[in-house]
C-alpha cells in the first residue's frame, strides 16, 4: 500500500516532543520527557518499559483522560482533546457492569449513541462471535473466567469501531496458557480489523509476539531509547518464541530495560554482535 494511500485511512499518531507532569504544586513530577512518534494506519506497537516509566502515562493521554504539560499529540491530524469512543481503552481489569449481562455490555455503547435495541444487539452478537463468546451472551461477568471477561471488554470496545486500540497491560492478571491464548486471539481480530493498536506492556516476550514495532522506554522520566521495528511474518504461532531470532532480539531487550541513564546504549546487529558508535543503529 502506498504512503500516501496509508495517510487517508483512520488510525494515524503523531506525537512531538510531548511531555507530561503529573501531581500538583511541590509533588509534581515529569512522567514522560520530549516524546516524539509517528504511528501508520493498522500499526501494531508495543510499547516496552520498566515499571513506573510513563507508558500508561502516555497511553491516558492517547486516550485523551490526561493533558499534555508540552508537546503536541494528534490523532489524524487533529488534537486530542479528550476522551472518545474512537480511541477506545481496555485495561488489566475489566470494566464490564456486573448488574448487565454479557451482551447488554457489550452493546451498552451503541446504546449510549441512541442506535435502536435490535440494532445494538446484532451487532454485540457480531462482536461476541469475533471474540468467541457467541455462546455466554446471557451469562452475568461474575460467571466468566477472567480471560472471557477480557474477551468481553475487548468486544464492548471494538464495538465502537475505535480508530485506536489503546491496551494497558490487558493481560497481566492471567495465568500464562490463558495469557497466549489472548495473544493469539487478539493477533486474529486485529487481523481481520486492522485497526491502530497501541499496546502497554512490560512483558518483552509479549511485546516481540505481537508487535510490527516494539517501542522501548527508558526509567523516569520517560523517553523512547529504541524503536525495533520486527520482521516476523504473519501470522504468528507459538514457535516464534523459541527462534534464533526471537531470543536474540529478546536478549537485547533486556539490555535496554537495564540501561542507566550516561551509559552507552546497547547495539543490535544481526549476529547479536555489539556496534560502535559509527554504525548503524540495530539491524533486525
């Protein structure tokens, strides 16, 4: 696809030198520092960082719930100004309305935009089916697994038809066979919707499963010292993580996550060889 074709489709990022204070008064600090990024249409990013460094921090201002101290930062071209269903969110925890069951949350958006009930219901019927859960639609969210439940947030977002995917560590709380399960899912929805997703974790096999590119975050406060930009081909199984490839690109990863600040940054080659200062920056 072209560039320029690319430009006219919904979903595009750009950031600069965007820096957010959080707190007020003496206890204010700055979460994250001269930020600058530009994302495609459909990209899938990871960002990648250690605990505490901004990454839901810039996640709350793509969502538009936190406003920039500096910077700019724009959706297709226009400013954010604050929360919409076009840059939907879905968190660690769900946020499903336990008095609602399955189906009504999930087409409680459509509700909230005035479509009628016939309307919203098939549509949530769509969605559930997309997420599996075609069959729990009468259930209450106390009676789903946690993965189910996130399956169901995942559904009561993209019903919305979001132009941003925003994830903040959606799968954190799960058990590790359920974690992959959700990757391999979400890897398939996106597939089929393709839209921008912006993916908050600190999970580097988790970030090189599912990313085009794999942003990596310095401590506090926050700043973008990497931007690897993976080849893996799609679509993507299991055995990707066990690769040459993929353990290598891990290993520098970790390197990064340990970096301190006034310390040379790690290189990347293609033999996982480190770079002088007058080569290129990775290579992957």
């Amino acid at each position: 696809m072209s560039s320029h074709a690319r430009a006219l489709e919904p979903g595009r990022i750009d950031i600069e030198r965007l820096s957010i204070l959080l707190g007020q008064g003496n206890q204010a600090f700055e979460a994250v520092q001269g930020l600058t990024l530009s994302v495609e249409p459909g990209e899938f990013v990871c960002i990648l960082g250690p605990s505490g460094c901004g990454k839901s921090t810039l996640l709350g201002a793509l969502a538009g719930h936190l406003k920039p101290s500096g910077g700019s930062l724009r959706v297709d071209g226009e400013a954010v100004a604050g929360p919409s269903p076009e840059r939907g969110m879905v968190f660690q925890h769900h946020t499903l309305l336990p008095w609602r069951n399955v189906l009504d949350n999930v087409a409680f958006g459509l509700k909230m935009q005035g479509r009628g009930k016939a309307e919203r219901r098939r549509q949530a019927n769509e969605f559930l089916g997309l997420v599996g859960l075609q069959d729990f639609i009468g259930r209450w969210p106390n009676q789903l697994s946690g993965g189910m439940q996130q399956r169901a947030e995942i559904a009561r977002v993209l019903i919305n038809r979001p132009r941003l995917l925003l994830m903040d560590e959606p799968f954190g709380a799960l058990d590790a066979q359920s974690r992959l399960h959700m990757q391999e899912l979400l890897l398939d929805i996106w597939t089929r919707i393709r839209t921008t997703v912006v993916f908050v974790t600190h999970d580097i096999d988790e970030a090189l499963f599912l990313a085009d590119r794999v942003l990596v975050m310095s401590s506090r406060p926050g700043r973008f010292i990497e931007d690897l930009r993976l080849e893996f081909s799609r679509p993507r199984r299991t055995e990707l993580v066990t690769s040459l490839k993929f353990v290598r690109l891990k290993r520098h990863c970790l390197e990064l996550l340990r970096h301190k600040d006034g310390s040379q940054l790690p290189r990347l080659t293609p033999l996982g060889l480190p770079l002088d200062n007058k080569q290129a920056r990775f290579a992957v």
